[in-house]
C-alpha cells in the first residue's frame, strides 16, 4: 500500500470571510508517524476537522484511507480512531461505560488491549467521568483510540493534562502503534515529543503550509550553534579566519557565538582549537530552533 | 457590583424573556376580567360557588368577598403568575450559583481575585433587584388598568406585584440553600422543584382545609395574607422578606462549609457497570434513563392528581355557574369530556417542554464537543440527531400512556360521567401528536442551525397561550386551531376525527426529517 494514508491538496476551509485554512497539502505516508505542527490558531484543528468529516472544505481534494471525507464519513472513521485536544464525555456515565459505548457505535473492538491501556494509564474506570480530572478525560480518549483496531490515530494536542509518566507511557503507546503498521497524526505543541515520535512534519501557520518533510533533512537545514572564547588578542583573527568560511559570527565581549550550518561544524571546530579556545560548546539544532525561526520569519 | 453586572450580561436573554412573559401575562389578562360577566347577579353566584369550590380553592386559593373582578385576578392569574414566578426563581437561582460552578466559569473569576464570598452575594444581589423589577413591573402592568377593571387600585395593584415579587424573592433565597446542599447544579434545579411542588401542595392543603397558617407559611400563599385589592396588608410582606433574609444568610453560612463545586451531599462516584448497546439510539436511550423516570413519575402523579381535582368544576359547569379561566377552558359540551381535555392539555404543555428539552439535549452534544468523538467511531451523521428525536417521540409517548393509564384507573372514581376511563387515556395519549410536532421544529432547527435552537420554544410558548388563554383573549377560532394542542380526538364521541393529529404527526416527521437532512449539510458545531 503506497498509497497515502491521509492526503490534502490544496484545501481552503471559511468561515464567512475568515480563511481558517488557506491552501494546505499534507501528505502522510501509511505506517508513519506525522507530526503537526502550528502555533495557536494556525488552522491545525480545522484541519483535522475537515479530516474527519466534521466541516466540509471550502476546496480542495482531501483523502482519507482512500475515501473523501465529505462523502465518506462514516467509512473513512470507523478506522480512524480520533482523540481532540479537549475530551468532554457524557457526564453521568463511567469512564468503563463511555468506553463500552465508544466501542459499540465502532462496531469492533478489542477488549484486551483495552483492559491492558486502562491498568496501564491507571485509570479508574468505575468512577463517573463527572468526578474526572481534564488528565483523566484526556485518558478515557487516549485508552479507546489505542485500543480501537484502526488504521488511522488522528491525535489532536493528545497529551495537555498528562503528566509527564503518562506522557512517557503515551510516546509507548504510538511507538507501538507505528510497530503495528497503523499511521499517526499528531498535531501537538510539544517539539520534543514531535521531535522522539515523528519522523516526518508538517509546519502551518495561519492556514498555510510552512514547511513539510522529513525532519532529518529539516535538522540539515538549520544550523548547530557554536560558542567559545579565544584566548585574548586572537578574537579578531579567528573572526577573520571563520567569516572567510562563510560562517556568521556575532561577539559578546571576548565570546563568540557562531550558527554554523552542520556540513561546516568540523572545520569551525577546527578553526576554534587551533588557537586552543576556551569553553567550547557545541548543540545541535533543534525542532524549537527550527519551529521559532520559521515563525519569526512569519510573523515579519 | 461589577461581579453582578457581568451575571446580567451573561443571562440578559434569559433575564429578559421571563420577566416579559410575567409583566405581559399580568397586563395582557387584567382586562378580560371586566367583561367576564354580564350581570352582577351572575357574578355573585360564580363568586359563591368559587369560594365552596375544593376544585379552585385547590389550584388557586380561597376567593375573598366581594369577589370583585379585581379579586378574581388576584385569585387566579395571581395563582398562575405566582407559579411561574417560583418556577423562574429556582432555574434563574440554579443558574447564577451552582451552575457556573459546574461549567468552570466561576472558578476562572475566583481565579482573578474575586474573594470567596463574592460570587454568591452578587447572585443574592441580582436576585433581589429581579425581584424589585418583578414586583414593580407586575404591579404597573395591573396598576395600569385602575378605572378600567372594577376595584383595581394602584395600592392593590402594587400589593398584587409585592406579592409576585416576594414569592420569586423566597423560592430563590431557598434555592441557593438547596444550591450549597445538592451534589450537583442539576440536583439543585431538581430539589428546587421539589421545593415548589411542597410549597404548592401545602398552600393545596391549608386553602382546602381552612387552615389558615398552614397556608400563609408557604412561599406560594403571600396572596392569601398580603390580600391585595382586599385588604393590602402591607406589613404581612415583613415576615417574607425576614425569611427571604435568613434563608440568605443560610446560604452564604453553608457556602462557607462546602468545598467549592461539591455540595454538602456528596454522591457516591463509583459504580461497577457495563453498558451494552449497538447504535446511537441505544445510547441516547441510556443517556435519556434518568429523565424518562422523573418525567413519567412526574407527569403520571400531577396529571392524575389535576384530573381528579376537576369534580366540583364540572358539577359547577353542569349547572351553567362556571366563569372565568376555568369557563374559557371548558366552553360547551359535556363538561367531564371538556374538563379532561382541559386537563390533559396542560400535561401536553408539560410533555411538549420534555419535547423541546431532550431534542436540544443533541445541540448540547454538540456545541461540548461529545458529537466529534461519536462520529469519529463511523457513526453517519444524521444518525446522533435522528437517535435524539427517535428517543424523545418514544419517551413522550411511554409518559404519556403512563399518565393516561394511571389517569383511566383513578379519574372515574373521582368524576361522574360517561366513558371517564376512556377519555382520560385516550385524551392523555391524544397529546402525542402535539409532541412530535414540537419535537420536529426543535430537530428542524438544529439541523439548520445550532445557534438557532432556542428558538424551539417559540411555537411551543404560542401553542400553550392559544390553547390556555385564546378563549379568555377572545383570539379568533382559525388562528386557535393553529395552536398544536386540543386536537385530540373525542374517541368517546359520535365522530372521533384523527385528521388533525395526523397532520401534526406528519408535520412532526417532515420538520425531522428535514432537520436531519439539514445537518449533513452544514459543518458540525463548536462552542
């Protein structure tokens, strides 16, 4: 199956004048896990939304497991198990009867890897949901997209209100889904989960596409950022030495702060040795670099 | 004093439409109580009867001598107003205490300084001047008709609205009692109910009995001891407002003792169940359990207890002597078949608000967010609202044959005449018609647009004044029949005629059905 799992060309969704969603391709491969990401009102949620055939899209082809979401549903979602970023539940029921009825209007289940998420979220599932934490919400929901036997996790923000061991236990969670061949979509906010779950992303920002990939090569694309402190009276040659690598240098004082694309990183090291430099760190980039950069740059 | 302006905003709609339907309702009837009856002979006699009447003495209080037109809407309109006055104090109270408990609102503002002590005063303090509008508001709009009602006076008019507004004063103070003691803002509304339903049938019990302090004790029976347009007694309204005071501070004592969204009553949070069902009907069932209970129980008791009540009506109405509301009511006709119809029209009103309630219940799933997760295990769209009104028409009827049932064994006990069994059931189930045809307007509505389901209550509110208030508003006999009520047919009579309950029936599954279509068309709904 080569086929994508989720595939959006061109999508626009308004409201009245407002463009929530302004033209976005996503494209996930079967099997993978997708991180989404977009800072608040970037359209993540609308997206998703569309995906489930919540809102219809303004334009745009959309396709779910194959199927349009517009006209296909139903179909599309009884694989698709969907947690949103808020959980609210029927109040007066259990947290084991929403289950049970989740469960029943999916007409299939698995029961044992339902009763192992529920002992391994701890979660007390006797307890009406009225007395639930927004955490032990968020549980209920996780618990039954986990155990539905789906194609699709669509994960809106899954894990605000988890703890940090429920979160460890949640990236297992996904981990395994991924093992088993299912696809997962997570919109999240949290660049270091997307960072140890995903391998590929998607970045939006006020509806539109920012950058989309595999986060190997995005990491490429940002720079390592170096600093050190050569020893006094050598700064300005080194800062000669390491612009004419191509390299920006910005001073503080005797220290220097570099960002170094990473195909240059050894010879800047090189460089900075050499003169035998004090205090010398180097840290690779990160999605969080990656993620302010593309959002300082749009919001110019 | 900002705290409280902030509740007025937030409940402005609510705020406004109760308080126009009880100054409307006063101002709208006062006239028809001067030309009720011709002669004053006539009006005599009604007033004597009424006064030896357990039937009204029952519904409406004890009738003071003279009797004069005045008095007689003081007696009965003052009865209903009174009611409804209870009514919006116990939902208004609910929803400016516990309920902002339970949907976080308050805890947002207790998290931005408001001291503990403050969200409570600022409801007690928009109460109280609801009250004051209420009693001013009520007591111009009869004041208004002085020198054109017989022995209407300003001073008894603004004791008739005193009364009004003492009445919605204590039933709210005791609410936000019940408010720091039940679990739950639900609980609440529910206990306050209660409350209304003891105060009424201990006022019942003192009126009927004569035992005076038993009914000037309850909140429902101000009229009998400030006895406006009789004698005004002005100082009768101190005690009220003393209790209203106490019951107050009560509240603000207990608040002080609970922590903060639990009541004083804590419910037992776990339970060792399964639920076993296979589609969204099966869930919306589950989900509507509770109230299928409280309403069947509800309305079989009231119901019964309404048609038994109306022996000494339909003797009055034999012998020609009946007036007013209850003369609108009945008109014409065999008096037993008429008083039940009138009678179960009232439970239809009732079971119609069940109607409205329980289809909103889908707007409600959707705008929290429960619909998404529902339609995200492959549930199809039209499904989550045709399940609702699929539900709502089985529950109204199993409520209604309920009621029609208890109402069939009991009622012929109690009234003599021809086919009482018969008519009490077929009239009770005859109501149903009335609540399909409420619940496609609600469905209708919200498959066109969420945001526009309260309007659901609209040709229910206009159906209920057609068919309890058309006669006494001399309201033309074409526009009555558009009216959703009294249509049943008289399965007793020579020609029992179903067209019209057909229709409703047909008009009840069309709006549905268009309902349901209408939702596939539009985005699902996010509060």
């Amino acid at each position: 199956m080569t086929e994508p799992a989720v595939d959006i060309e061109g999508l626009v969704k308004r409201f009245g004048a407002f463009a929530a969603v302004d033209g976005l391709d996503l494209s996930v491969a079967p099997g993978t896990v997708h991180g989404f990401l977009g800072p608040n009102g970037a359209g993540k949620s609308t997206t998703i939304r569309v995906l489930l055939g919540l809102y219809r899209a303004t334009a745009g082809r959309v396709r779910v497991l194959g199927l349009d979401p517009a006209t296909h549903a139903a179909e599309a979602t009884r694989r698709i198990s969907y947690v949103p970023g808020e959980v609210r539940l029927w109040s007066t029921l259990t947290g084991q009867e929403v289950l049970d009825a989740l469960a029943a209007l999916r007409g299939r289940r698995n029961a044992a890897a339902e009763q192992r998420l529920v002992n391994d979220f701890a979660l007390d599932t006797r307890r009406r949901v009225g007395t639930y934490s927004k955490g032990n919400r968020q549980k209920v929901a996780l618990i039954a997209a986990f155990a539905a036997p789906t194609d699709l996790l669509v994960l809106d923000e899954p894990t605000s209100g988890l703890d940090p061991l429920m979160e460890e236990l949640f990236q297992r969670c996904v981990r395994e889904a991924a093992a088993a061949g299912r696809t997962v979509l997570l919109s999240s906010h949290i660049l270091a989960e997307v960072e140890k779950l995903c391998e590929t992303v998607t970045i939006i920002k006020d509806g539109r596409l920012v950058e989309s990939g595999r986060l190997a090569d995005m990491r490429y694309l940002a720079a390592s950022t170096i600093t050190a402190r050569p020893p006094g009276g050598q700064a300005d040659a080194v800062t000669d030495r390491l612009r004419s690598l191509g390299v920006e240098v910005e001073r503080d004082g005797a220290r220097l702060r570099l960002s170094v694309p990473r195909p240059l990183v050894p010879a800047v090291l090189g460089v900075l040795s050499d003169v035998e430099s004090d205090d010398i760190t180097c840290t690779p980039a990160k999605l969080e670099d990656l993620f302010l950069r593309h959002y300082a740059v749009a919001a110019r | 004093m900002s705290l409280t302006r902030l509740l007025v905003r937030r409940h402005r709609m609510t705020l406004g439409a109760w308080l126009l339907m009880l100054i409307g309702l006063c101002a709208g009837t006062v006239p028809s109580y001067q030309n009720t009856y011709d002669t004053e002979q006539q009006r005599r006699g009604v007033v004597e009867l009424a006064q030896n009447n357990p039937a009204t003495t029952l519904l409406y209080g004890r009738l003071p001598d003279p009797g004069t037109p005045a008095q007689m809407f003081a007696w009965e309109l003052g009865a209903i107003v009174t009611i409804l006055a209870a009514v919006m104090a116990v939902l208004l109270t609910v929803s400016v205490t516990r309920a902002a408990e339970d949907d976080g609102t308050l805890e947002l503002l207790r998290g931005c300084g408001v001291a503990p002590r403050r969200p409570l005063r600022s409801a007690l303090a928009l109460l109280a001047g609801l009250a004051v509008v209420l009693a001013l508001g009520c007591g111009a709009a009869v004041g208004l008709a002085t020198g054109h009602v017989d022995a209407v006076t300003w001073a008894g008019a603004m004791a008739f609205g005193t009364t009004i507004g003492l009445t919605f004063l204590l039933v709210s103070a005791l609410t936000a009692v019940l408010a720091q003691i039940a679990a739950t803002g639900g609980q609440a509304r529910a206990l306050g109910f209660v409350a209304v339903g003891a105060a009424f049938a201990l006022r019942a019990f003192g009126d009927v009995k004569r035992v005076d302090p038993l009914a000037w004790s309850s909140p429902l029976g101000l009229r009998a001891a400030i006895e406006p347009f009789t004698a005004d007694r002005w100082w009768a309204s101190a005690p009220a407002l003393l209790v209203a005071v106490a019951l107050a501070v009560l509240a603000e004592v207990l608040s002080g003792r609970r922590e903060f969204g639990a009541g004083l009553v804590t419910r037992r949070a776990a339970r060792d169940s399964r639920l076993r069902l296979r589609t969204p009907v099966g869930l919306a069932a589950r989900l509507g359990r509770s109230s299928l209970l409280a309403w069947t129980v509800g309305v079989a008791a009231i119901g019964t207890l309404f048609s038994t009540m109306g022996s000494a009506a339909v003797k009055q109405s034999r012998s020609g002597d009946l007036g007013g509301f209850l003369e609108s009511q009945l008109g014409t006709g065999d008096p037993a078949a008429a008083y039940l119809a009138y009678s179960d029209t009232v439970i239809g009103i009732v079971v119609c608000a069940y109607a409205v309630l329980s289809v909103l219940a889908s707007r409600r799933s959707e705008v929290d967010g429960v619909t998404d997760l529902v339609l995200a295990t492959g549930v199809r769209r039209w499904l989550p609202l045709a399940a609702q009104v699929l539900v709502t028409a089985a529950v109204s009827a199993a409520v209604l044959v309920a009621t029609g049932a208890l109402g069939a064994l009991i009622t012929p006990v109690a009234i003599e005449g021809d086919d009482i069994a018969a008519r009490a059931f077929a009239y009770a189930v005859g109501q149903w018609p009335a609540a399909v045809a409420t619940a496609g307007c609600a469905a209708l509505l919200i498959g066109i647009s969420p945001r526009l389901a309260p309007l659901a209550w609209l040709p229910l509110g206009a159906s209920a004044l057609l068919a309890l208030l058309g006669n006494l508003l001399d309201v033309p006999q074409r526009v009555q029949d558009l009216g959703f009520f009294r249509h049943m047919p008289d399965v007793a009579g020579p020609d029992p005629r179903f067209g019209a309950p057909l229709v409703l029936i047909g008009l009840g599954v069309a709006l549905s059905l268009a309902g349901i279509v209408a939702t596939t068309r539009r985005d699902i709904a996010t509060g």
